[in-house]
C-alpha cells in the first residue's frame, strides 16, 4: 500500500474537521493558520483545498480566499434527492451482489449499534449508522456509483453531524437499518430498494421539518458564523 502524501494526509484531516462541525459552515479557510495546525508546510494545504474545492466542500471567493460552504433548504433538498436516487440503486444491487464477508460486517454493526443505544453514545453510533450505508455502498459492486455516492455522504454527513448537536433523533434509523438489511440479506432487490427510499425520505422529511421550523437552531447552524479566521482543533487529530 502506499504511504499516503502530505496531500492526502491533509485532505483527509481538513475533510474530517469540516464533517465533524470543527470547521463550521462558513468560517474562512487560511492556508497558514491550517498549515499550522497540520505541522506542515503550505504547499500540501493549498494542494489539499483544491481537492476540497472540487468536492463542495469549501467555496473560493474572489479576493478573499476559501470558506466552508454553507447550505440553505434547497441545497439540502437537492442533495438528499440525489442521494435516494443513488443509495436506492445501491440498495438494489446490493441484495443481489452483497458478499458473505460485507454481510458479517454488516451484521456486526447492527449489533453494536443495538448494544450503544442503551448508553446513550450518540457520536458512535451515529459513526456505525453512516459505515452502515458506506458499505451498502461498496457492496453493489458498482465502483462509479459507490464513488459518486461516497462524495455526497461527505455533505450528508456534515448535515447529519450539526442535527445530532441539537436533537435526540436518532433511534428512528436503527429499526429502519435491519429491515433493511433483511431483504438484502434475503437476496430481495425489490425490497431492498422500496426500504431504502421510505428510509431516506424519512430523513429528509425530518431534516427539512427543521430548516423550515420558525425558531429552530439548525438553518442558522448549516448557513454558518462566517468568522475572520479560520479555527480547528489540533487534538482533534
């Protein structure tokens, strides 16, 4: 395997920092500031920012630089609707290619969340949740779509993550997730595929619930605190 490139290595931290709400929607992205918390030079930043860019993760604007990105409720809307339509295809194939080793994993993973839920370990088991569709994902033996799928996972889940700081709601997609599992495990891609969607509709039923809630806390969060300076958390590596 090769060793990953300062490049790499800096656009997966960066990535991380933004997907895990330590880069908040909208803060302004300075290469020394990052460089600094990283303990590298600037070049693999600027390098890691483009690659970032590319994946709408952060926006260049004109003479000032890179922010986050911020999303309002079409944004949102969009990005889920784009999401069924790739996740159900995944779902289809899934429960006709899925290996025996992926369905151990999967196995696996439903158990500990089970286990989690009772002690109340939110950011873990929001964790296995989002494995749970990555490998789902992967285990359609469609190498573009799991690709394509996996760059908008990597908005979802910065949506996902801000939703879980400011509500209880998460108990909902355990059940959800088994039954689903079922009829890919039963070899069901009709099945598979009609769960995946009423799956994910439910979610962005929810989420949207709350963008267009007068007074609820998450717009705000996913528009951002535009800030003069960009701020991570080094031990967060």
């Amino acid at each position: 395997m090769l060793k990953p490139s300062l490049t790499d290595k800096a656009h997966q931290q960066i990535k991380e920092w933004i997907v895990r709400y330590q880069l908040k929607p909208g803060a302004r992205l300075h290469v020394s500031d990052l460089a600094g918390a990283l303990q590298m030079s600037q070049t693999p930043v600027r390098e890691a920012l483009s690659m970032l860019e590319k994946e709408r993760l952060i926006e260049r604007e004109p003479q000032k630089g890179f922010r986050v990105s911020t999303l309002n409720t079409q944004g949102v809307e969009d990005l889920y609707d784009l999401r069924i339509a790739l996740e159900v295809l995944a779902a289809r194939q899934a429960a006709r290619r899925m290996s025996a080793a992926d369905r151990r994993s999967v196995a696996r993973l439903l158990a500990e969340v089970g286990r989690r839920m009772h002690n109340g370990d939110k950011q873990r088991i929001l964790q296995l949740e989002q494995d749970f569709h990555l490998i789902i994902l992967d285990a359609s033996g469609n190498k573009p779509l799991a690709e394509l799928g996996r760059t908008i996972l990597d908005r979802i889940w910065i949506i996902q993550n801000i939703n879980l700081l400011t509500t209880d709601h998460l108990s909902d997609a355990h059940p959800q997730h088994l039954n689903l599992f079922a009829a890919i495990t039963d070899g069901d891609p009709a099945r598979a595929a009609r769960l995946m969607e009423r799956h994910l509709r439910f979610a962005k039923a929810f989420v949207l619930s709350r963008l267009k809630a007068d007074g609820d806390i998450l717009s705000k969060l996913m528009m951002g605190f535009p800030s003069t300076r960009s701020t991570v958390n080094p031990g967060g590596r």
